[in-house]
C-alpha cells in the first residue's frame, strides 16, 4: 500500500482508493511528494481509521511525541486508543506484547535507544 495519498480522478468505471477518493480503473496515478514525517504520520493515520483494535503508545505520543509523527491523532481517535505510558521501556515493550497477544496492533513509540 502506498503511503502518500493518492491523487485520483476519471469518469468511466470507477473504484475507490483507501483514502476515499476514486480512481478509474487502469488509469495511470500519480502521488504527491511528501516528507517523511507526513509519511509516517498518513500511515499511523490510515491504519487507526481502518483497524479499531490499533493502539499507539509511548513516551509523548498524545501530544505529537518528540518527533511529531503522532500529531493530530489523539484529537481525531481518541484517548483509548492513542496515549502516554510512563517512561519505563521496558514495560512500553511488555504492554505491546500482552497487547498483541490479546489481538490488538500496537504501534510503540521509544524516543531514543541510545540509553
């Protein structure tokens, strides 16, 4: 799946891209440029909207996190589902396993690894 939205448009057979916008069918699409960031913050986006048993944690994610991809995500899904956990590693990484195990995706966000 592409990351970058998609910039679609036709008025013969039509299908819908992930996004919501439509595309014909075989016609050429193009995508936008974006940087990274804006990548990673579209795939966090996209995958909260599509999965309701997507989790993301870690140290400052509700407010953007220290490198802002998670910005905007709290507001759009909520405080279930997009929160702060104490600054503990190791227990970020053990909630995501038990996460996991229940069947939910998590998506951890550890500022650094150079401790």
């Amino acid at each position: 799946r592409m990351v970058s939205s998609m910039l679609c448009g036709g008025n013969a057979t039509t299908t819908t891209c992930s996004r919501g916008f439509s595309a014909e069918v075989g016609e050429q699409q193009r995508a936008r440029k974006i940087n990274l960031f804006t990548a990673i913050n579209d795939a966090l986006n996209l995958s909260l909207e599509e999965d309701e048993k997507t989790l993301i944690f870690g140290e400052d994610v509700s407010f953007g996190g220290v490198f802002r991809c998670t910005s905007g995500l709290l507001e759009k899904h909520g405080s279930d589902r997009v929160f702060n956990t104490p600054l503990c590693e190791q227990g970020i990484l053990g909630f995501a396993v038990g996460a996991a195990a229940m069947g939910y995706k998590p998506v951890v966000e550890i500022q650094f690894a150079d401790y």
